[in-house]
C-alpha cells in the first residue's frame, strides 16, 4: 500500500485538479471538431492543448528555458511541479523516483524536428528532462505499456517504493497527438465522428485527447497520516494472450486482472468502477464481459474519455486523479456522452452524478499487445490506518533456468552458439533464426523486427515441455528504442506525397507489443509490461525482474533486454523461476551472460 | 478477371506478409478469413489500404469489407465493377 501526497492534471479543461473537476462537474467536454488537422485528410474530434496556452503557462513558471522543451515536456513540467509543490517534496532528494508514462512521447518530432536534435524521440529523453528539470538524481522509468501505461505505471510506483528503498515516488503520465497517431488510430477504424458515447448502444469509436497528469505516492513510513487520505491498495497487470489489437470477447485478461487487485478486498466498500470506456464496440463490451465475471454488474460504473478523450498514456493517471477526488468528495462522476447503455452484459452505468458513501474504487484500463490493467484504490480513516503490505519480500532466492542471447551474427543459449549468421545470405538476420530453429509461426513474418527478436529469443529458452500452464507466468521487457525502428516505417506511410496509413504497422508502434506476441504464442496470462531506459543496465534488469516477483502468484517470468534498431538486434532473455535450480539471479550473473 | 485475380494474389502476398505462400497456394474461391487464408481483423484493415491505394476504391468503415473481402474472387468482382484506378 501506499499513500498519496498530492495530485495534478493539464488538459483542454484545466491546469490544476481543482480546475478539472469543476469543469467535469459543468458537464465541459474537451472534444472539438477538426478538418485538415496536421494536414490530415479525414476530420476528427479530438481534445487539443493549445500550444499558446502551454507556452504561456510555462513562461510563468520558467522563463528563460521556454524553447528548449516540446510541448509534451512542458506539460509534464507544468503537471509535475504543481503536484510536486502541493505534496511538500523535495524532487532533488535521491529518495524521490520519477516515472514517466507515456505511449509515444515527442513521436511528432519525426514529421518535424523544429529543431530539435535528432534522438529526441527517445522516451527515456523525455523522462530525463523532465526528472532533471526537478534536480531529480536518479535516473527515471519509463512505463511504456499502451493504453495501460498510467495504470501500469502506478503498480510501477507501488514497487519502487514497497521494494526498492524510495520514499516518493512521482508519476507523471502523459501523451500529446500528432499525425502520427491520429492517422494511425484512423487506420484502425476506431475514431468516431461525432462526441463518444462510453457504453452506449450506438457508440461508435473514440476521441482522442491531449493531457498530463500527476501523483505524488509516498511510503507509508514518510506519509505523516494525521488524518485521512487515498492510498493505493492493490494493482496488478494481465494479458489476454489472445489479439495484440482486439480485447479479448470474453474479456480473460481484465477479469483475471480484476480478481488479482481484489483478492480478498470485500466489495461492498467499492463506490464505482472508473472503467477504460473508451466508447469502441469491441472495448465496452469486453469491459462488461470482465465485470460480470468479475460479479461486479451492479456497481456503478463511468467512464471519463466523454469529458477528455483518449489520453493514452496520461488517462490511467489522469482518470485515477479525477476518481480519488470524487471519493473524496463522495461523488460517483457521471458517464458523460452515454445516453441508451447497450453492452453484451449489463453495466451499471452512472448516468447523472451523485452521492455515495463508498470508501474505494477499482480503475480498470485495457490496451493493445492484449494488456490489461486494475488498481484498488481506497479512502482510508487516519484511525483505522494499518499498512497493508500485500506485496511479498522480494529477496527469495530467483534462479536463471535458461537464457537466450541475440547479436547482430550470434545465437546463444544456455552458453552454447546455436546460430552463426550467413552474411553473404540475402535473407534477413532475423529470418535466419527463424529458419534455422525449425519454427513454424506464419504470424512471424507479419511482425515488426523488435517482436520477432523478442517472440525468437523465447520460443528458443521455453522448456522442453511447452503444454505446461502458463498462467502465473509474466513477461517482462526493457529496452532503449521503444518502438522506433517501426515508428519510423510507420511515419513512410503518411508522408504528404504518399498518405496510406498502414494498420498493420502502425500497431507495432507500441513497445509492449512484443511482450503480447510473446504471450499469446506461449499463453501466458499473467503480467505483461514493458520499459524504456538509456542503455541495459543489470542492476535495472534484476530490480525489475524482482519487483515483479513481489506478485506472490508469479512463478517464472521472462524477461531481459529486447533492443532492435536500425538493423542492430541487443537481446538478453531470461527464462527465472522462484527457487533455488541453476544459475542465481544476481546483477553480476547478468552481466556475465549479457 | 483472371489477370486482376492474379494481380490481388500477388498484391495480398506482399502486403499481408505471406512469406512462405505462392499465388498458387491460394484458392480464390475459399474464404479469406477464418479458415481458408486464415486473415485476422488487422489483415482486413490492411485490405481496406489496399483497395484505396492501389484501386481508389474507399470503404467507409471496416463492416464494408465484410462482403467484400468472402475471397479473392469477391474482391476481384467488387473491384472490377468500382475502381477508377
């Protein structure tokens, strides 16, 4: 559990929390009707920060920096050091750790740098400026998951400060819109032309949104609870290991997710679910589906994308933000933009704001690479304040049961070179592998290269045995380049001369999506996740790999360094499991193998 | 009709990836989706390209493609009679 100090949000509705929640409680909307946006052709409703505004507002706060920043920097700055300020922490103090969600940071800098330097759209850029903006000294995470980057990146926070020793921990999510990826959500079908409508039986796509949001998170050792507060009680990830861009029907990962975040939790204290509802068919109704599994059908349930859109990676931390205010002020929101609710399972839709007496709430996200993501966050009593640590010593004995390693020219696993490459072959590296190994997985020559390397470097570590069940099984993968060997693929097909939005590559632009092809080749369940650092770092890979075993169900997890860019392949994979056979997992046994 | 059927094979080919399959693999009568060809729903977005780009034809939305995209033989109707490229 952990404690939350203070909070923000920058969007078209507001520059403060405060702002924001009134603006809500008007019923504003932050959408807007817009033809030849960025020079795209189709019109859209989108939710848009006015870059003048932005500008301004930084200038008060930062007067000679002003052009040294992006937009998207500048509005994680403005969020953070309100929250920063309000919550009474020293940002330059090592105990405090910064994490950045986001799912494609400065990705406009690909159609036009503005001067800005080449490397820019880096995410763990990004994050770096921002933490050093505050005089933060350690290096940030970057939590780059999809759509549940916030959420995934709040549990990110949980195990920093439960795990690895910092008592602050601030999380800052979020995304600015482009042509980038507004085409590419228009190649998906999956932007509607008018206002969305969460939930209801005529939706029809969503609106995508511009934000930033922040909390501050403390340890409950430094929290000073003198009186009540929102804490964060439980969260976890899970995959669907079925699509890697349609929600599962059943709605398997969130509902499994959802199970994990309560385990135990008596429900009759939840006051609503904020739910994901992002206002696409297929979302809504895997979300009602997960709910009624779940047992949940009669809670009520809002989704906030009606008032701000799709924010992306700032929605997790942004919708969160919006419902701890409203448990405060014991509030059920209102499900703006649904008028007839039509789900293949009921949903208790709030429909009109009102009271509740509810002391917590689940935040529910789900995302493409099959994530899914719940957190249980609760309004504790300063009298009844126990600190429930549910997470697990994550000092047990891990070992290293095999590992794959890929360079540009060799394939080593367990130690031993399984694969030279054929330099004078036209056929790419990648497919060599492929070939050599025996697979046979069609999907494969569909996928971008950093899935490939990630989905070879697997299939080559799993024990002989492949039935064995995977559920309590996660995968986890850092890495420096995101997604930018296919975001640049990606940018060739929406070029002015040349404007064909291609699907089927823009949905590898996501770095988590090689963690999805990974799970539904081998059925994992459990945790997906992926981050983004400047270079491998051991010490991050066993923290990582640690802190993810603090989620006492998991058993083994794959995990390691997937790097692929501009035709160079850095891939370490881990096959560790939770006891004491073959190699330790220890920070200096890493770097031996890597 | 035979050379447009000919030309699609080989333009799904291409553009969907089908690595190891050769246009004679590929039955035009059988059901792109599902069995036969096995295409998922992004297989079918990239279709929908397809048909803007190298045809001029523009589906609206993806429930379009669902008539359209039964089989090779169905696309190379469609096309036949609405392209204007």
């Amino acid at each position: 559990m952990i404690v939350r100090l203070s909070d923000n949000i920058v969007s078209p509705l507001g520059f403060t929390t405060e702002e924001n929640y009134s603006a809500v409680e008007r019923g504003e909307r932050g959408g807007k009707y817009y033809e030849g946006l960025f020079g795209i052709p189709e019109p859209c409703y989108v939710s848009l920060l006015d870059p003048v505004v932005v500008d301004s507002r930084f200038s008060a706060m930062c007067h000679s920096a002003h052009e040294r920043y992006t937009k998207l920097e500048k509005i994680c700055i403005i969020s953070a050091a309100d929250a920063i300020t309000k919550a009474g922490v020293d940002a330059s103090d090592k105990r405090v750790i910064f994490i950045l969600s986001t799912t494609k940071g400065n990705i406009d800098l690909l159609d036009n740098r503005n001067d800005f330097e080449n490397g820019r759209e880096n995410l763990w850029v990004s994050a770096q400026l921002v933490s050093r903006y505050f005089g933060n000294p350690n290096e940030p995470v970057v939590v780059s998951n999809a759509c549940i980057s916030g959420c995934a990146a709040q549990v990110a926070a949980m195990r920093c400060l439960q795990c690895d020793g910092y008592k602050y921990a601030v999380v800052v999510g979020a995304d600015v819109l482009s042509k980038f990826v507004i085409s590419g959500f228009q190649s998906f079908k999956a932007l509607s032309q008018q206002l969305c409508k969460p939930f209801d039986k005529d939706r029809n796509g969503l609106n995508l949104g511009e934000a930033a949001a922040t909390i501050v998170y403390a340890h409950p050792d430094v929290a000073r609870i003198s009186q009540d507060c929102i804490v964060m009680r439980s969260g976890s990830l899970s995959n669907d290991a079925n699509h890697i861009s349609g929600p599962s029907r059943t709605g398997e990962g969130l509902y499994r997710s959802i199970c994990r975040t309560l385990d135990g939790y008596d429900v009759s204290n939840l006051a609503f679910v904020s739910a994901h509802g992002t206002s696409t068919p297929y979302n809504d109704d895997m979300e009602s589906m997960a709910l009624m599994r779940a047992g949940l059908s009669e809670i009520p349930v809002f989704s906030l994308k009606g008032h701000f859109g799709h924010t992306l990676g700032a929605s997790g931390v942004l919708e969160t933000v919006m419902s701890m205010h409203a448990l405060m002020n014991g509030c059920i929101l209102k499900s703006e933009g649904t008028e007839n609710p039509g789900t293949v399972q009921h949903v208790n839709v709030n429909m009109q704001m009102r009271k509740t007496d509810g002391r917590a709430f689940l935040k529910l996200m789900s995302g493409f690479g099959g994530s899914n993501a719940s957190i249980l966050i609760e309004h504790k009593k300063s009298t009844d304040f126990d600190v429930d640590n549910r997470l697990n010593d994550n000092k047990v004995r891990l070992s290293i049961q095999s590992y794959c390693r890929i360079t540009d020219d060799t394939v080593i696993v367990g130690g031993q070179n399984i694969v030279t490459r054929d330099l004078s072959s036209d056929v790419t590296w990648l497919s060599q592998i492929y070939k050599s190994i025996g697979l046979h997985y069609p999907k494969f020559y569909k996928m971008d290269n950093l899935s490939k390397a990630g989905l070879l470097a697997a299939e080559m570590l799993m024990p002989e045995s492949q039935d064995i069940p995977k559920d309590d099984w996660s995968v986890v993968v850092l890495n420096r380049s995101s997604s930018l060997d296919d975001d640049k693929a990606y940018q060739e097909t929406i070029s002015a001369e040349n404007y064909y939005p291609a699907p089927s590559i823009f949905v590898y632009t996501l770095a988590n999506i090689v963690t999805g092809e990974i799970s539904i080749r081998h059925k994992i369940f459990g945790e997906s996740a992926c981050y983004i650092f400047e270079h491998f770092d051991e010490t991050k890979l066993e923290q990582i790999i640690r802190d993810t075993f603090s989620d006492s169900q998991v058993r083994v997890i794959i995990g390691g360094w997937v790097e692929y860019y501009d035709d160079h392949c850095d891939v370490l994979l881990l096959r560790v499991h939770r006891d004491d056979v073959g190699i330790e997992l220890t920070k200096d046994n890493i770097k031996k193998i890597y | 009709m035979e050379e447009l059927i000919l030309e699609l094979k080989k333009e799904i080919i291409e553009v969907l990836n089908l690595e190891e399959m050769t246009p004679a693999d590929i039955d035009e009568n059988a059901p792109l989706f599902g069995e036969g060809l096995g295409l998922d729903s992004i297989d079918a977005l990239e279709l929908i390209v397809l048909m803007e780009k190298n045809y001029g034809i523009k589906l609206a939305n993806a429930n379009e493609g669902k008539e359209i995209f039964q089989s090779i033989k169905c696309m190379a109707d469609y096309i036949a009679a609405h392209r204007t490229k």
